[in-house]
C-alpha cells in the first residue's frame, strides 16, 4: 500500500490570510502561503507566495512562485518566477528565474544548477533569466 508521502506532489497546505506563524516551516506537500510567516521556509517541492502574504523567511523549495511580498532569500533546485505586483527584497538562487514585468526587485540573482556549478570552464547557457524593467514612479 502506498504511502501518504506518495501523493505528496498532488496535494498542498495552505495557510489562510488571517494566518500569523513565527518559525521554522517545512513540507512533504506544496505550501501556499496568503498570511504572514517569518523565520524559514522549507525545503518543499513547491512554495507559492500569494499576493495578500508578508513573507519575512528565507524560502528553499524545488520551485518558488511569489505574488506577495518577501523580505528573504530565495533558493530552488528548479526556478523561481516573481509576478506583477511582487515585491521581494532579498537574493534569488536557482537556475531559473523570471521576473514579471512589474515587479519590484532588490538582491542579487545567482544561477547555477548542480552540475554547472561544478564545472570550471562556466557559460552563458547555464541557466536562464527573463525579467523586463518597467519605470516606476
């Protein structure tokens, strides 16, 4: 018989908008997040920041989704995707990234997967980035 933890990638926890949790966060499961979390997140397969949440945490997931706002560095083993209308204050480390045009962004962004970063001739097919800059008033 299967166990729990074999459906873990179908199935997510979500943490409501009325949610406030202070501490160390980890899944089996994707976490939603539309409250407030400080401390850390993760590791998880997958982590969506909804638009409503306060993030204060450091989040490490397979994949990261923010439509919120983040105060903290992010880590994938797979992408990160920042929406319109996020705003992340923090470094970003995967070897995917995309910031949507609209998005507020202040880090730095590291991408390497596993085995480029052990590479020592490095190149520009490494991993890839998209973002649009957009003025801001």
């Amino acid at each position: 018989m299967p166990s729990s933890s074999d459906f873990a990638s179908d199935r997510a926890s979500i943490l409501g908008p009325t949610l406030r949790f202070k501490g160390d966060l980890s899944a089996s499961e994707d976490l939603v997040i539309h409250g407030h979390v400080e401390g850390s997140i993760g590791p998880a397969p997958k982590v969506t920041i909804g638009p409503e949440a306060h993030v204060k945490a450091g989040v490490t997931a397979d994949v990261i989704v923010v439509e919120g706002r983040v105060e903290g560095d992010l880590k994938a083993a797979q992408s990160i995707a920042v929406r319109p209308k996020a705003n992340v204050r923090g470094n970003l480390e995967a070897p995917v990234v995309n910031i949507a045009e609209g998005a507020k962004f202040n880090g730095s962004i590291k991408m390497e997967s596993g085995s480029a970063a052990e590479d020592s001739n490095p190149g520009f097919d490494q991993g890839s980035i998209a973002f649009r800059t957009g003025t801001s008033n």
